[in-house]
C-alpha cells in the first residue's frame, strides 16, 4: 500500500517516490516545456514541408520497414465549448462535417501507407480531439476500418479513444469496444457544480461512471480520467469532494493538469472571469492535497502530472525504465515512429518531427491536390538527438546513469554537457537533483519539478530565452 509520510508518497517496487515542498514549488513555479518531444514544437518551422516529409517516409521504408508503428488521428469536433480548452477544435452540431472530414482523412492514410508500403505491425493507436466520440457509428466504423485497411494491427496493440462522458451512452462503449478499442480516457476536470457551470461543462458522477463501467464490461484494460486544479471557483474542500468521488470511481490512471490561463493564447479563455480562479496559495493546497489523497488510494507518481495504480502499464514501465514520452505524453511501447492525421496532428518519423496544417480549409485544399497536409517540421541534428535522450531518460526514469549515456551516445558526459553541470549546480543546491561523475539523479524533493531539470539540457530554450510561450511548470 502506498503511504504518505512527511510530505513523501513511497511508492512501491522502483516506482518514483515523490515530496511535495511548496517553497521550491514557488521558487521554481516558472514557464517551461512540457516536452513531449525535443525539441518542442514551437522550433518547427516551414522550411520543412511536405517534400521532407515524404523524404522521412521513403528513409524509412529502405532503412527500418518493419520496425512498429505508432498512430494518431485528429478528431476536432465538438457539440459544446469548454472554456478552458487550449485544443485545436471545431464547435458545431453539424454531423455532416464530421462526415467530410473522416472522407479526407482516409485520402491523407491512403498517401502515407502508400508511400511507406509497409508490413510494420502498428503497436498503438490514438483518437484524440476535440472529441472523438462526435463521430457517428458509420464514421467511426470507415475510420477503424480504413487504419486497419492500410496498416496491419499487432494482436495486443493498444487502441485508445478520448470521450466525453456527456455525449455516450453504455451502448456507445460497447460499439467502440466491438471495433477493437480497449484503453479509453475520460475527461471529468472537476465535479463541483459550480466550477462545471464556470467552464461551461455540466457532468455528472453518474454519466461518468456509466462510461467507466461500461468500458470495463466491454473489455477495456486501462480507464484514464483527466482532472484539472486551477479552474475557476475551485476550492480546496470542494476539489477534494471530487478526488474523493474520482478515486471512488477508481481508474487505472489519473491525469492531475494545471490550469494555465492564457486568454491571448486561446480565445474561449477569455470567457473565464480572471477573478474567478483560485489564488496560487489554494492552488498549491489543491495540488498538496491532491498528492496527499492519490498516495493515500494507492496511486503511483508517474511523473509530471500522471499517477497510476501500481498494476497499471504505465507504473509496469517505468519500474522497468522503459517508459517513453510522444505528443500524446507518456507511453509504454519502444519509442515508435508516429504517423499523425488530421488538422494540426503532430507525427515523428525517424529523426523528423512533421505537424499538418490547422484549418479545414488548408486540409481540404491539400489532400484536393493530392498533397500531403503537412506544413511545418523539424529535421533533427546530432546534438538534438542526443539531448533528446537525456531528456527523455530524466522526464521518464528520474535519472541518468551517465556510463550508460556516454556508451550510447559516444560522448564524453563532463566534456559535451560542461555548461549543463554548471547550470545543474543550483538545482543541486535546493535539493532537486544530485549530481555525481557516474549519475544526475531527480531527487523525491525535484520530481514535481523534473520540467525544471530537463530544461537544463534544453539548447535550442538556452539560446531563445523563450520560456514565456510555455505553461508554467506547476
């Protein structure tokens, strides 16, 4: 059983103990990547388009055809606006959209399996959005039916879809578990009616746990559900009301977000009353009290803001350090190539980072020529490679055994990272990391803060000083 003492959630095996001290939360409570690649994307740029991606494609089929796949499709349709919402999304009540989307979609997997001609089992799949759901039965089945078309399936691939609990039935998780889902997560943000009637998303427990049931009777083996501290008219008792309901519904895995509001950014925000959100003392308790009550359920500290049941794939991997992070955060499966489809879906194939354009129109207007969508990207370097590593193992592990990283990489770690350990030392100092010539090590003390430390790695952020683009770490 996992236990909280002194601020410390033990966990079990080799999973990641994590401490909550709120002074070096506030200290280092500042804008940063979230990394779910290296570099991010806000390094992309249009000098990478279609033509390099095609390129990507071919470098693969000569050089890695049978190595797994990884899938991700773009669903942006939405009934309702949720005002919190950062996601790229389309608001409408017309199905008929959806319909024409699900056409082009199919046009844009038709030219990527085309080009790779490609046997390579796909290892996992993901529907995200927006809401996937939106999608009629007949849509969703062409979807399915057109990725297993033109990509054969692993037997145990993981096959996950987003849902909104307010638009599915009992009926609706059996259908998608019929077409071979079996991993589905569950937006629930918080269930104090008031901050659901603040954010413009009215659910209830029951609808909720009528999904989560549902997809354990239709063989559904992981059930995520997403919580959000930081929304308006949030408490610290009535947040932890909804932890307590949450934990009762008892899911394999948590996602614990914060809030970032940045109403510039995403304009529904704008429609969030600035007073209105919690001050950041309630949010730190929030986040405190959050800590305190998954530990105490038996969660495990993934890392950044995920927990899971210390059975769950994901505590399964990172006990033995082969957790990975992608666009979709942490994943269990080796670090896959990942083809993406739809507006704005972000792939990596190779050493290339590809993102579609953002609009229907652009979409449209692409796969009518019969070009790929792609509108940006990024072409790699060596040194990007290898800092890529050393964030992922640091992001995933909570270390990095530097013998290890020197053999993989044929680095001399004091030598190529000199300015790193320099910029480490402070870290060091506040007790987020140790530092010795054979280890860098996240402390229980940094692990909230692990963003924090892979910064340090972070060239392409040193050199910009572009931190303000970013979400802030807690």
């Amino acid at each position: 059983m996992t236990t909280l003492k002194s601020g410390v959630l033990a966990t079990p095996q080799t999973a990641a103990p994590l401490a909550f001290d709120p002074d070096l939360v506030r200290k280092y409570d500042h804008a940063g990547p979230r990394y779910t690649s290296y570099p991010t994307a806000d390094r992309f740029h249009e000098a990478f388009g279609p033509a390099d991606y095609v390129q990507a494609l071919i470098t693969r089929r000569e050089t890695r055809p049978h190595d797994p796949l990884s899938l991700y499709v773009h669903v942006p349709f939405c009934n309702t606006l949720c005002f919190y919402c950062a996601c790229n999304k389309v608001i409408t009540k017309d199905h008929g959209r959806s319909a024409k989307y699900i056409r082009y979609v199919a046009r844009e997997i038709d030219i990527v399996s085309s080009i790779l001609e490609s046997d390579a089992p796909v290892a996992q799949l993901h529907l995200g959005g927006g809401t996937p759901t939106f999608l009629a039965r007949d849509e969703m089945s062409s979807l399915i039916g057109h990725l297993r078309g033109a990509f054969p399936f692993a037997p145990d691939a993981e096959v996950s879809i987003e849902v909104d609990p307010r638009k599915v039935d009992a009926s609706t998780i059996a259908f998608l578990g019929s077409l071979g889902f079996n991993r589905i997560s569950v937006g629930v943000q918080d269930f104090d009616p008031d901050v659901q009637k603040a954010v413009n998303r009215i659910q209830s427990e029951d609808e909720t746990r009528t999904v989560i049931e549902s997809a354990r009777a239709n063989g559904f083996v992981s059930v995520n559900t997403d919580l959000i501290y930081g929304l308006p008219k949030q408490t610290v008792a009535g947040f932890s009301r909804t932890l307590d309901r949450v934990i009762g519904l008892s899911p394999d895995r948590i996602a614990l977000y914060s809030y970032a509001h940045v109403p510039h950014l995403f304009k529904p925000q704008r429609r969030i009353l600035l007073d209105e959100l919690p001050p950041p003392a309630d949010k730190l308790a929030i986040l405190s009290l959050a800590i305190e009550k998954l530990g105490a359920a038996g969660y495990v500290y993934i890392g950044m803001d995920h927990f899971a049941k210390p059975g769950d794939e994901l505590a399964r991997a990172q006990a033995e350090r082969k957790l990975h992070r992608n666009f979709q955060g942490y994943s269990t499966k080796p670090d896959c190539d990942l083809l993406a489809f739809g507006i704005s879906a972000i792939g990596k194939v190779g050493r290339t980072y590809v993102q579609n354009v953002r609009t229907l129109d652009e979409y449209y207007d692409r796969l009518d020529a019969r070009a790929l969508p792609a509108f940006r990207g990024y072409l790699l370097t060596d040194d990007d490679l290898v800092r890529r590593d050393a964030i992922s193992r640091l992001m995933c592990d909570f270390d990095l055994p530097i013998p290890e990283f020197e053999a993989r990489h044929g680095v001399v770690f004091h030598l190529a990272f000199a300015a790193e350990l320099l910029a480490l030392a402070p870290l060091a100092a506040d007790g987020l990391v140790e530092v010795t010539p054979t280890l860098i090590r996240v402390t229980e003390r940094g692990r909230l803060l692990v963003r924090t430390v892979a910064m340090v790695f972070d060239r392409h952020l040193r050199e910009a000083r572009a931190a303000a683009r970013y979400s802030r770490v807690i």
